[in-house]
C-alpha cells in the first residue's frame, strides 16, 4: 500500500542566501564515492608515481581554466574568480612538495597520499572557527576528487545534460558541480551544508535564483522527483506544498515581479524623500566589471570599492598600473558620481597565497586591513600611488579600513605624502585635493571620533564589524548568533555619535555595512542622520523606493524614539511599523 505520509507537506528551514521562489520537482545528487584504491609501492616505482601526479595535476589545472571560461562567459569575470582558489591548490608548492614526500615516506600508491595529504589540509581548515575558512575547506576536497578522477580515469558526472527544469538538492555542491550546469533547466538550490559565503550561495546569486543551504539533511528526507518549494528570502524549503501554500506562493511571486518592475523605472530618479531631502544612494562593488550594474540599477557613484579583490583575482600582486587602469575605468564609467576606494583590506575572511599572511586563531582581530598595510608599505604606498595616479579623473575619494587610533591614520597619511611627492618629481599628474575618509567599524574609533575628525574628511560606517566588535559577537556562530543585533540600542548611540561628531567638525558620515541594506532600518539611519548609504547595486532600487516614500520628519521622529528606546526588539518593531505604513509591498523583501 502506498505511504499517505508520502505525500504530506514537510517543512525545512535552513539558511536564505538567494532571494526568490522556485517549485518544481527535487533533482537529488547522490555524494559522489570514489573509490579509492591503495597498495604498496617500491623506491623504483616512485618516479612513476610522480609522472602520474604530475599529469593529473596538468589535466586538473586545465579542466578548472576551462570551468573559468564557462564561467566567466556566462557570468563575468567576478563570478568566474571563485575558482582561483581551486587554482592555488593546484599550484601550492607546500601541497605538491608534501604529496611527492609522501610516496618516499608512506610507500604507498599516490591516490591514496593525495588523499592523505588533502584530508589533512581539508581538516585543519574545517576546526577553524572562522567561517569563511571552513569553506574553503570545501575548494581542498573538490580539487582532490578532480584530480583522484584524474589519476583513476573516472569520468565526471556534470549537470549539463539536465533536460527538465528542476531544484537542485544535495548534501553539498561543490563549484565545478555547479559551474558546468544547465543554468536554463535549474530553477534552485538546497543543500544540506554551506554558509553565505559557501561557493553554492555565491553561485545561485550570480545567476539569480533562489537558494537555501545550511539544510542538514534535506538530501536525505526529499525524495527524488518529488515537487518541493525554495523559499530563498525566509530560508524554507517544502516538500510537496498543500494547494493552500502554492496559491499564497503564486501571488506573492507575482507580486513580487511586479514591484521589481516597477522599481527598475526608478534608474533614473533621485533618493530623495516626499518632503524634499536628498540621501546619496551609492553602491559597493568589488571589481571594476560591477561599475555596469551600479549604472544599471541607478546608483549614484560607488561608495566602497573593495580593492582587496584585484589582489584575490591573480597570481599575482596587481601592479600599479593595471591598479590605475582599474580605478580609472571605475572613475571614467561611473563619473561624475564619486567613487570611493577603500585600500586594501585583507585578512579577515580574505587571504591570497602570494602574500605571506599567517594563519590566526582569530583573524577578524589581527593582522589585517590597515595594520597589513602600514608593515607592509611597499604594497600599500604602490596602492596610494596608484589611487592618486587614478585621482586625476577628480571623481576619486581615498579610505582607511578598520582604523582603531589616530597614530594609524597619521602614519597612513605619511606614506599618502610620500606618494604624492614621488609622483610630483616623476611628473605624473594627480588631484592635490583627494579627499580622504576612514572606516569606523571600531567601536574605539566611534568614540574617538572627535580626535580623528580632525585628519580627515569623511567617515563611513562599516556596520558589520561595528556590531560583531561592539557586541562581542560571531556571527557565524549558531550558539550565539541570535545576539547579533544591529539595531541594539549601544549601536544606534554608536551611530548618532559618529554622525554627530563629524557635523561637528564639518566632515560628513555615509553607512556602507549591510544595515543600509536593511529595508527596515534604512529611514532610522536617515533619521540619525547619515548622509550617504552604500549597498549592494542589486539592493539600490529597493532602498531608492523606501526613501522616495518616506517624509524626512518621519525619520527624524523614528531616530528620536530608537534613542530612547531600551532594546533590539523594541526599536526594530518602531522600524517596521513605518515601513507598514510608507511601503508595506517591500515587507516581503525583508529576510
């Protein structure tokens, strides 16, 4: 007899990390086993060996070069340098030394050390507590399995044959899984693992569909080819929805076509609220090829041009000149709307193989960010000069990331002068008058802003960090994640500090972190009196249109409250009733 309980709705909540809703039928992908087959060797057999690790490791890097083109044909080249990191796997000399050791040491048949040794890099990866390293974890053991396919003559099973359109669910997806797929046919992603920065996340943004990861065992409880339903806003995904949720589903994409619509005719219009006061809506971008889609969704100008992504997207350090010809191509499409280049950032989440960065405990708090850059000064005074080089355009604004103290601005503005009096007796123009801002996402920063006004000329909120450092909490951490809170009140006094301080000394203060990109807070960083926002070009519209129905008097009365209000929980409910009441269409955007 047929199971009733088959057909019976189930709901799983994971992690949204595309926004949208898909249905359709549950394409399940099995966890690829291969088997690995191991036996001893002799001393004479191991040049042998290494012939076959040598030829694998060719026809790897090959096979990953052409998952790149794929990618960045279809997708750009910033989608396609997710990849790198495959790469420097390939290329890592500590990897292929340790593997070619390995035979002299274990006499054993190198599939089985190449597993050995990548499983040791892999583990030590997936115990460290920051997020974005346990997924690289992941970019170890996918380019293990290559290259064991590789070496074994398996052949790779892809994507690229899906014949029906179909949600994608697995335990994990790794990038040269996705990469070569039908993208016509795939409507969705769920998968038991991954993280907002999991390669799957960063994958289905890219091509824009809805995704949910972080699911634990879907693959194991949705059945093949049964209908399920991807929730990428909320992070649900149901197995065989009930009529009644397929029909609420149905408005609600409708709906949500038809505000998108909507909100691309506001390209061409102002961020400016119904009673006529004007906030700059900028754009973070990481590349210069994402300077089309903050023209394209209407932003004015880039205000966080994440530099450190020119350095992850090579082989190398990019040099001064195609550092100039980077920023200038930015200036020049994006003018006369500013351009802000924040200097590089790394550490952190963000770490390149050519550069000897150590591996930290707990990098969000350690060498990174300015402090790299100021004991490291060739690579930050070849940047400065390359920025200045660039300033000619006059549309160019220069910023200091993750600055604690005014020794470092003032020591960063001593290499800034060198710069500019190499450039002086080199001849090579550039705009004496650049302006230059700092990041406060410092708490220290915040309330010293008073003694770092003076040495600059702008600040901009980098919110993330502010509210990690500020409440002395990881976000990525389950146990603790739930008091990860950017609207509690030591933020919001933080905030109207910052801004206070710096119309005190004539110096203006944008928002850059993802609290601009929070439609509930956006009229409550008005009301404090933020005078710029910068998120993400794809969020522009969105928060364009939340501005564009909001009275400037409304947000003044909502910062008031939020200052005298006692908890999290208290101010966003005030957020969100304004929101209710200016643009309640939006509310379905929300996460």
């Amino acid at each position: 007899m047929p199971d009733p309980a088959a057909h019976e709705e189930l709901v799983l909540k994971g992690i949204g990390v595309s926004p949208g809703v898909a249905v359709g039928e549950a394409y399940l992908i099995a966890p690829e086993v291969l088997r690995l087959v191991e036996h001893d060797i002799r001393e004479q057999d191991i040049p042998g060996e290494i012939a076959r690790f040598e030829q694998a490791l060719i026809a790897t890097r090959q096979q990953i070069h052409e998952i790149q083109k794929q990618v960045n044909k279809a997708l750009g080249e910033r989608k396609a340098s997710i990849f790198d990191a495959h790469l420097m796997v390939v290329d890592d000399h500590s990897f292929v030394e340790k593997v070619v050791a390995g035979l002299s040491e274990q006499k054993k048949n190198v599939e089985a050390v190449v597993y050995r040794v990548t499983e040791e890099f892999a583990d030590v990866l997936s115990r460290v507590q920051d997020d974005y390293l346990r997924e690289r974890a992941a970019d170890v053991r996918d380019v293990a399995r290559r290259i064991l396919r590789n070496l074994s003559g398996h052949k790779l099973s892809d994507l690229a044959g899906l014949q029906e359109s179909c949600i994608i669910v697995a335990s994990d997806l790794a990038p040269s899984d996705t990469a070569t797929l039908n993208r016509d046919k795939t409507i969705g992603f769920a998968t038991d693992l991954g993280s907002h920065t999991s390669h799957t996340a960063i994958m289905a943004r890219a091509l824009e569909i809805p995704a949910v990861v972080g699911l634990h065992d879907a693959s194991t409880r949705v059945p093949a080819g049964a209908v399920v339903l991807v929730d990428g806003t909320r992070g649900l995904l149901i197995v065989n929805p009930t009529a009644q949720r397929l029909t609420y589903y149905g408005k609600l994409a409708q709906e949500q076509r038809h505000i998108r619509s909507e909100l691309a005719a506001l390209q061409g219009e102002s961020a400016e609220t119904l009673d006529g006061y004007r906030v700059i809506l900028s754009a973070n971008i990481e590349l210069p090829s994402d300077s089309d889609a903050v023209i394209r969704h209407g932003a004015a100008g880039v205000g966080l041009f994440r530099t450190e992504f020119l350095y992850l997207s090579g082989d190398h350090l990019p040099t001064e000149d195609e550092q100039v010809e980077a920023y200038s191509s930015v200036a020049t499409r994006t003018a006369p709307h500013p351009v802000i280049i924040r200097t590089l950032d790394l550490g952190g989440d963000k770490f390149v193989s050519h550069i000897n960065t150590p591996l930290e405990v707990n990098p969000f708090m350690g060498w990174r960010a300015i402090r790299f850059c100021l004991a490291q000064q060739d690579i930050f005074k070849t940047q400065l000069r390359a920025v200045l080089r660039a300033s000619r355009h006059e549309n160019i604004r220069l910023m200091y990331p993750m600055i604690s103290n005014v020794d470092e601005v003032l020591q960063a503005n001593e290499v800034l002068e060198k710069a500019k009096q190499e450039l002086r007796a080199e001849g090579k123009p550039f705009n004496e008058n650049i302006e230059v801002g700092i990041m406060i996402e410092i708490p220290s920063a915040a309330l010293a802003a008073d003694i770092l006004a003076p040495h600059v000329d702008f600040f901009s909120l980098g919110t993330n960090d502010l509210v990690q450092y500020t409440l002395a909490v990881d976000r990525v951490n389950e146990r603790v994640a739930y008091l990860y809170e950017p609207a509690h009140p030591a933020i919001i006094r933080l905030i109207k500090h910052t801004i206070d301080t710096g119309r005190e000394h004539g110096i203006w203060t944008g928002v850059c972190g993802e609290m601009a990109a929070n439609l509930l807070i956006v009229p409550l960083l008005i009301g404090l009196g933020a005078d710029e926002l910068s998120v993400s070009p794809v969020m522009v519209p969105m928060v364009k249109r939340i501005i564009r129905c909001l009275k400037y008097s409304q947000a003044l009365e909502l910062g008031e409250a939020a200052l005298q209000s006692r908890s999290a929980s208290e101010i966003l409910a005030q957020c969100r009733k304004l929101v209710e009441q200016i643009a309640p269409e939006l509310l379905d955007f929300v996460v």
